[in-house]
C-alpha cells in the first residue's frame, strides 16, 4: 500500500496493465454484476437534471426502469447505484453493434451534457471507498476484464496510466502527478 495525502492506493494501481478491450468483453461491466454503478449523491443530481436528454439516447426499458425508480436506488447494501432493467444490465446501457455502452457518455460526447458519466464508471476498474480518516483506492480484479489485462500487457500500459484522464477527474492533476512520482520510484 502507497499513501499520498489521505488516499491509500493499492500496489496493484502500479502493477496491473490494463487497456479495454471492448471488442472482447462487449461493455460487459455495465451488464455483470449484483447492483448497478456506484453514485455519489451529487451525480444523482446532475442526472436528474440531464435525465430529459439522456433518456433521448437510452432504449425503452431503460427509460422505464428510471421513469419508475429514479436516476439512482439504494441496492441490497444500501448503497447508492444506478437502478438495473430485469436486475440485469444498468439502466442507462444501450446496446451498439453488439456492444453495450453508455447513453449518459453518449450525450457528453455528442455535446449535449457536460457530465461524461458516474465518477465509478470513468474509474472501473478501480473501486474507492471512503472511511473516516482516508479513501482507500483498489483494483477489482473480475473475469470480464481478463481481456483488458492481456492489452494491457501486450501494449506494457499500468492501470494507473490508463485511468489518468479518471484519476485526474476525482482527485486532481496536482495528486496525479503524485501518483506518478511514486510510480518512478516503484520501478527503480
């Protein structure tokens, strides 16, 4: 475990390569799973507000699920998610060439909304969990994901470099560069 300011980071940041392979996995992160993405209260927000252009680019059952449900649920844990169709894939997926993708991306992308997506998408495979005194930061490693640590390696690209645009939208550049300090003494 590596410590800068009050974030505690796993070896497996610096270690781990990944790179998305989505022609392999198909976007299977927005379908796996026993809850939908993890919110922070303020995104709830921020979907709420941008719900009326999203939903433009989301399927009808992903419509129907947030029209009856809401932007983001407490699951099982109590936790914040998105809501899920058929407890399935996340409400907000929507399916391209085989693919699945996020409609709420789709609209930042097309410049419809200024949010890209939920800070824990833009993350994954990093998972962060706050205490009291410290977040600790982890790589939760799946068997979807297989794919993406074998493009990783091929292309020789740390995890922690892959999630830099991700990294720098949670924690700042200042904290990145950091990162990347200790990541220079790591592989001396």
């Amino acid at each position: 475990m590596i410590q800068i300011n009050d974030k505690i980071i796993s070896l497996d940041i610096f270690e781990k390569h990944f790179v998305c392979d989505l022609k392999s996995c198909k976007g299977a992160c927005c379908v796996e799973g026993e809850s939908g993405a993890p919110l922070l209260k303020e995104e709830v927000k921020i979907l709420k507000k941008n719900f009326k252009v999203i939903k433009t680019y989301m399927n009808k059952d992903g419509v129907d699920v947030v029209e009856e449900k809401g932007v983001g649920i407490l699951d099982q844990d109590n936790d914040l998610t998105t809501p899920l169709i058929k407890n399935k894939e996340c409400a907000f997926s929507i399916k391209e060439n085989g693919i699945v993708k996020c409609s709420i991306e789709k609209a930042y992308i097309d410049k419809k909304i200024e949010f890209k997506k939920p800070i824990s998408c833009h993350l994954f495979p990093i998972r962060t969990h706050e205490y009291s005194d410290f977040e600790a930061i982890n790589y939760e490693k799946i068997k979807i994901c297989n794919p993406a640590c074998e493009c990783g390696k091929k292309l020789k690209i740390p995890l922690y470099v892959f999630l830099k645009e991700a990294l720098i939208r949670k924690y700042g550049s200042d904290w990145y560069n950091k990162l990347l300090l200790v990541a220079k003494e790591l592989t001396k």
